[in-house]
C-alpha cells in the first residue's frame, strides 16, 4: 500500500474524485440562505504526495455563497485533505495503518518516503484512537457495522473492511472519511 503513496495516477483520480464531489455540493443551495454557491478555491501546502503534482493539487476545493449578505463558506468533503492536517489524507491513513507500529527501520523508510516524523505518527495514531474513535461521525457507522471494528486497530482495522484492491480499499476509507473532511457545517451532518 505504500507504493500508493508515490503513485501520481492516484492522486490524479483523487483529484477528479475531489472535482465530481464539489460539482454536485455545487448544484445544492446555501443552507443558510438558499443563495446560489460559487466556487472558492484555496490553497494549501500539502505534505506527503509525489514530487511534481503541479499547483492544482495544493487546492482545496471550496465554496461560498453568492449573496452579498450571507457569503457563507460550504467545504464539501474531500479524499485529499484530512480536515485541517498538513499531510494528504492517503499518507495519514496509510502510515498508521501499518500492522507492527512504528518500528526503527519503518520510520526510517517513512521519513525517506514522505518525510514524516515519528512523533507526528504517533500523533496520528493518538488521534485516530481518541478524537477519531470518540466523534459522533464513527460512532454512528461504528454501530453498524457487524463484528465491531478493533478501535485499537484503526484506521487498519476499518480499512479491512472494504473490498477490492489496495486502491479501490483505500479509496473507499477515504470516501467514508468525508464527513470529517469538510467545515463545520459538513461535520454538523
């Protein structure tokens, strides 16, 4: 699943993913007023993708509200950006996933990788143990789902839970994330 992590052809298809999901987010009203959405696109530095995406991969795709009185930003949901993290999604899911922890020689692969400290990895795993495994988003899908997902294994123990190949799996964690990807009012959903 690594290899995943240098694919540019990944990355690509996450990107259209990105753009199919901000054009039917688009097609909806503001909440808040029911005024028209306009595009509003935002750059970000991401952390842990290929060299040599180009400049539209750093943009997160976003919308605000055409009425001059409201102007009410919407972020739909993303398989890129995992909420306000400074690495893609795929690296955060990917990287603690990984079944033995964060041993000396796998950290040294992964700072080569995507240049990624071990202390930020711990702090993933952290968070995907607590905010994650406490938010009312997991709480809900997590009571769903027969046998119940080995918290202590996440995301590795979700991401098993999905069909097809590495990609295709990984992919569809990615789109099971997104309401955690969004603004608020995404997350409120």
């Amino acid at each position: 699943m690594q290899a995943l992590l240098r694919d540019a052809r990944f990355y690509a298809m996450e990107l259209e993913i990105d753009r199919t999901i901000l054009g039917e987010a688009r097609q909806r009203p503001c909440e808040s007023c029911g005024g028209v959405l306009h595009a509003s696109k935002y750059l970000r530095k991401p952390r842990g993708g290929p060299e040599g995406l180009g400049e539209e991969a750093d943009v997160r795709f976003s919308l605000c509200c055409a009425n001059r009185e409201c102007r009410r930003r919407v972020t739909p949901p993303s398989l890129r950006f995992l909420g306000r993290r400074v690495y893609l999604g795929a690296a955060v899911v990917v990287v603690t996933a990984m079944r033995h922890g964060a041993t000396p020689e796998r950290m040294r692969k992964l700072r080569e990788l995507l240049r990624v400290s071990r202390r930020t990895v711990e702090r993933w795993r952290l968070w995907w143990r607590t905010a994650f495994a406490e938010s009312l988003c997991w709480r809900e899908a997590a009571a769903k789902l027969i046998p119940p997902v080995d918290q202590a294994r996440l995301p590795a123990s979700l991401l098993e839970r999905f069909l097809g190949n590495e990609e295709e799996r990984l992919i569809l964690l990615l789109r099971f994330l997104g309401p955690i990807t969004g603004g608020a009012s995404v997350q409120a959903r």
